[in-house]
C-alpha cells in the first residue's frame, strides 16, 4: 500500500515541476514585448527631438549627423525646429537659399557663339574700323580692326540693371594677331587686343604688348603696391595665334569693401597655364560685356560660357555706379 502511495505522489510533483518550467519560458518569451524599447535614434526623431536638442551645444548638434544616415536624414528638421524655438526659422530659411543659390542651381548661363546672341558695339566716333564675321566651320567670331589706334568697335550684350545680376563665371577661348607688331613693341601703352570687358566697372581681359612680347592681363582694379614692381594684374605671357582657354571665377562674399575677388586660370593649347591667379573686381552689377579691340589686330572667340544670377544677401552691397 505504501508503495501504490508512492507512485501518483510522484507523477503528480512531475507535472507540478513541468508547469512551472513551462510558465518560466513562457514569461521570458513575453518579456521582449512587455514594453517599447527606446533607442538613440527614437531620441532624435518624434517628441523627444526638440528635448534632446534643447541642451545640447550647437556642436555637438552639428556633429551628430556622422553616427549615419539616419541621424544625418533627421538634421535639418532638428535644425529648423531649433530655429523655431529660438525665434530665427526665417533666417535659418533665408540662408540655406541663399546658400543653394551660391551653389548654382539658379545661375543663367548666356553663351555668345554667335553674332546674333550680341549686338554691334559701335567704333569711336562712330568710325568704320572693325568688321565682324563668324567661321561656322571652326565655331569662332572673328573681330578685325584696322585704322589708328583706338576704340575699333565690336559686339556688345547687355542686361538690365534692374535685374541686379552677379556674375559668377566667365569661361571663354581666345587667339589674337597684331597687325602691326613693330608699332606696338614701341609704344606698348597704346595698344591693346581681343578685350572682354564686363561692367558696370572696369573689369575684363585684354592682351597688351610689352616690348618684346605680349601678356594676358587683367584691367580691373590694382591691388595697392610699389609703382616700381611688376603689374600684379598680369596674367600670363601670350604668344599670337596660340588659342587659349580662360575660367574667371568671382567672389561676393567680401563686404565692406569696393572690390572683390576674382581668380583668373588661362592654359594655351601649346601647354602654357597659370591656375587660379587672384585679382581684384569692382563690385558691380553685370549690365553689359564687350568684345573690340583697341588698336590693328585681328581677335577671335569661341565658347563663350557666362555663370551669372541675382543678387543675395551674401554676396555683399553693390558699389553705387553708372553704366559706362
């Protein structure tokens, strides 16, 4: 009898022990879904984003979005919302506009190929000194002036001025012949070929004779220096019928100051470059550009490229001016 007590006694702490067992994977089972976990990323997205933000320092704001991309998708919301609570969201908005402006996404290009995209700049005195033409088979306007020395007249383009343009950058390919090369190695200050001038100021580009060669040189303002030393604005030494490509590529972002800078590369097909010469712009806006030369030569032009747009608050105030 005893051991027939024995035997369900058994069984029946087996199955006790089994459900507890049971009942112990059951609740760590659940455990994961007792409650949400809250992660680095939940606490810079949703309600939590303003909090977080709100005692962090501005640089650590800035260098959260290298933890991924997640963190760097959240940054600008994080941003404006910061600038909401601080009272700034239309500054926040003004400059990251004016920041994709800069960035070229709204320039206007004008590219002069063509006679037509231009209009004839009269000669001094209204004279017949120039004559233009275009070689369709080599893509290039092509500008011969002869007579004396002076204002030969060309092509012009120009912009309202009410339109408050920036140019940006200027991209175009130039050769020259002088006509008359013993006259101008004698008296260098009276000769001049293949102008592009831009203005508003006097800004541009023009080859000059030197006494024994010539050189690409930039005509705008002069950097204050020693009248002894060399003329900062040159560019580069030019050789006639050598093509060269010029980038002129302008910065705004001075303020209070008349002028500002531009950085001049020109490389020629016979492997001669300068990178990135810097000189000084007036700081006007672009209502017109010339093509002429100003004494006997022959100047030819191709891919004629201008970046330019409106005004912005970062490119600094205009210089009061009137259009030459």
């Amino acid at each position: 009898q005893k051991e027939g007590h024995t035997a369900p006694l058994e069984a029946q702490s087996r199955h006790t022990y089994c459900q507890g067992q049971n009942m112990v994977k059951q609740a760590r089972n659940r455990a994961p879904g007792a409650g949400p976990r809250t992660t680095l990323i939940d606490l810079w997205r949703g309600d939590q984003q303003e909090v977080v933000a709100a005692f962090l320092p501005l640089k650590s704001i800035a260098a959260v979005p290298v933890i991924s991309r997640r963190f760097r998708d959240q940054q600008p919301l994080v941003l404006f919302r910061l600038a909401r609570r601080h009272g700034v969201a239309n500054a926040l908005t003004v400059a990251s506009l004016d920041a994709l402006a800069a960035s070229g996404r709204d320039w206007s290009t004008f590219s002069g190929d063509a006679v037509d995209d231009w209009r004839i700049l009269p000669a001094w005195q209204d004279r017949d000194l120039f004559a233009v033409s275009v070689d369709t088979a080599e893509h290039y306007i092509e500008i011969s002036t002869n007579g004396p020395t002076g204002h030969g007249g060309g092509l012009v383009k120009t912009f309202d001025a009410a339109d408050r343009l920036c140019v940006r950058q200027l991209k175009y390919r130039f050769r020259f012949t002088d006509s008359n090369p013993e006259a101008s190695h004698e008296d260098p200050d009276e000769h001049a070929f293949a102008y592009f001038s831009m203005g508003g100021g006097p800004d541009g580009l023009s080859v000059f004779p030197t006494a024994t060669g010539y050189e690409l040189t930039w005509f705008g303002c002069y950097e204050p220096h020693d009248e002894e030393e060399d003329n900062d604005n040159v560019i580069m030494s030019v050789a006639p019928g050598t093509w060269y490509d010029v980038t002129v590529t302008f910065d705004w972002t001075i303020d209070d100051s008349d002028e500002n800078w531009a950085f001049v590369t020109c490389e020629g097909d016979d492997g001669t470059i300068e990178r990135k010469k810097r000189v000084l712009s007036s700081r006007q806006p672009l209502t017109a550009m010339r093509l002429y030369n100003y004494s006997p030569s022959v100047a030819h032009y191709s891919n004629v490229d201008v970046k330019y747009s409106p005004h912005t608050s970062r490119d600094g105030d205009f210089v009061n001016s009137q259009e030459q």
